[in-house]
C-alpha cells in the first residue's frame, strides 16, 4: 500500500543518522541490520486502520526525537512475540494485538443495523466459499485417483493436469476470500467497551492496572500509549550516547553498548525501585525492572496522566530535557 512505502521511504532516510553506532549490526535480539534497519516490514495481517494509527502518531515521535536529540526510528517489523518491542531504532509491531486495539477506528459511522447486514454478506462469502471448496476437493481427489501421482498426469494427460492446476489456483483463492472476510467480520463486530482504571496513589496496589494502557478506554489511546512505551525504551537506549572514536568494528561495537540513561538507571535502581516506591508505581509492569520502569513513566507522562508519574522519573526526566543530567 502506498501508506507503507511512504513509511519505509521516512525510515530509509532514518537510517542514514550518524547518531546510529551500528548501522550494520544489531545490538538487541530479534533485529537484523542488514534487513530491518531502514525498512517497514508489516506483513499482510495488519490492517488498514492499524497501520494509519501508526502513520499518525509518527509525527508526536519524530518531535520527541527532536526534544531528546536522539536519532528518528529507523524501522518498523511484524513481530508476535509481544504487543510491541523496541531495539536499535527499531519498533516491533504485533498484528494482532495492534489490530484488535484499532478495530474500533474501523466503520465507526456504521449504524446497528448496517453492521448487521454486512456481516450477513460475508457470512454469505464465507459459506459460498466452503461450498465450493468441497466441490473442488472432490474433483481434486477424482483426478488423482484417476491417474496415481500428479506426475502421471503431466505426463501422460495435460489436459487433466491443467484442471489440476486451475482448481488447485482456485483453492486458494476460496481460502483468502474465506480469511479476508473472516477478518472483515472481526472488525465488524462492535467491541466491548472498556472501563479505563480510576487506580491512584495510595490505592491497593492489587488493584493498579498490569500496563499502563490500562488507564485509557479507547483504541487510540491505547495505540499511542504502546508507542511511547516503547519509545521510551528508545530514549534510554539512545539519549546522550557518545560517538564511535573511530570506525573499527570493536570500538563501534563498545560505543553502540555505552548508554548512559542505562548506566543511571542501574545505578540508582535500589533508590526508585525499592520497596516503598514499588508500592506507588502505577503498574504492576513498572516494578519489572529499570527499563520498563522507564517505559512505563514515560507513557504515562507523555499521555496526559501525569498525576500518575513516579516524582523520581519526573526528576529524572527534566535533567534530561533540562540539559543537567549527568550518569557519574
């Protein structure tokens, strides 16, 4: 689709940032230099709606780029591992769970009613294509029986294996109609609401949301909440990192691993994740460990719940923008 390859024209210039170390190696697992680094791999299970999501709030990270003087994403990839992930100026995005999320941006001026009728008309799609499936497996199961092995009947009758090949192609065409309109369904049908978490300071904390998605009620906000979670993971990777002294594999190596946010965090992680301040993160998944303590304030932050954000992140995080962070 043309939103893609305008997509993957950004991250080709992305990836040409001299603030990228390693612009042919990967230093997190699941990345792939050569392959992912200035490219946008979205396989054929994302929808429409997810990737114009995406597209979207590319700008609000691009400016955030911009505010930590940090290079630009330089990639996006399908991944299923998780929702999403981050490394090496690469973003992965799960299908699945992007989809679910955005499928309420889809049809959203359909009535009730209208709904109705058009999960009707891919029902009919559906079962019209089984129909037909069967009918067609039937006939491919008669010329094999007819003639033992599909090399007997390029042999020694092409006409009979050019039907072969054509209800063979036919199959498969039965099997994406079938898959497209199965997905057509999926976003057809309205999705629950959900309740957005009313957890504060001073809660229980066996009531805080697990992620702080949590918080948001819609698609759109839990979209872009995933996003500056993970782009809060490319902060810390990336911000003030120092240059390569020159451009030998090692010491491009060993500058790529010098992270400086990274070196603080491990440093001060007895301070912001003990005990006492586990209790007033406001997720769960904040406590995990430094870096998803990060991710997790910095969403929130960037978000509009800022009431929510531990004061310690906040200290932190105006040191940086502030020009007075230091690792020592």
């Amino acid at each position: 689709m043309d939103i893609q390859k305008r997509l993957k024209e950004e991250m080709k210039q992305n990836a040409q940032d001299d603030r990228y170390i390693n612009k042919t190696f990967n230093i997190y697992s699941g990345r792939n230099g050569g392959k992912d680094f200035g490219n946008v791999s979205f396989s054929t299970d994302f929808n429409d709606e997810t990737v114009s999501a995406i597209v979207a709030f590319l700008p609000m990270l691009n400016e955030l780029a911009g505010r930590f003087n940090i290079p630009r994403l330089r990639g996006f990839k399908t991944i299923t591992s998780a929702a999403a992930n981050q490394g090496d100026g690469v973003m992965g995005i799960s299908p699945h769970t992007f989809n679910f999320h955005a499928s309420g941006l889809a049809y959203s001026n359909l009535d009730a009613e209208e709904r109705k009728v058009r999960i009707q008309n891919h029902r009919d799609i559906i079962n019209d294509a089984e129909s037909e499936r069967e009918t067609n497996q039937a006939k491919l199961i008669e010329l094999i029986d007819k003639h033992g092995t599909e090399r007997n009947m390029i042999d020694n009758a092409p006409e009979d294996h050019k039907a072969y090949k054509a209800l063979s192609k036919r199959q498969e065409e039965l099997y994406e109609e079938k898959r497209t309109s199965l997905l057509a369904i999926d976003r057809l049908k309205p999705k629950a609401t959900k309740e957005a978490s009313t957890w504060k300071l001073g809660d229980p904390t066996t009531e805080r949301p697990s992620h702080s998605e949590g918080f948001y009620d819609n698609g759109l906000d839990i979209i872009k909440n995933i996003l500056l979670h993970e782009f809060g993971h490319h902060v810390h990777q990336y911000f003030a990192q120092e240059a390569a002294k020159s451009n030998d594999t090692v010491e491009l190596k060993r500058a790529a691993g010098i992270r400086p946010v990274e070196r603080w965090m491990l440093s001060n992680k007895s301070t912001f994740l003990n005990k006492l301040n586990k209790d007033k993160q406001a997720t769960k998944y904040a406590t995990k460990n430094q870096v998803e303590w990060f991710a997790e304030n910095f969403a929130l932050y960037w978000n509009n719940r800022r009431d929510l954000v531990d004061p310690m992140f906040v200290s932190l995080l105006e040191s940086i923008l502030g020009g007075t962070f230091s690792n020592d």
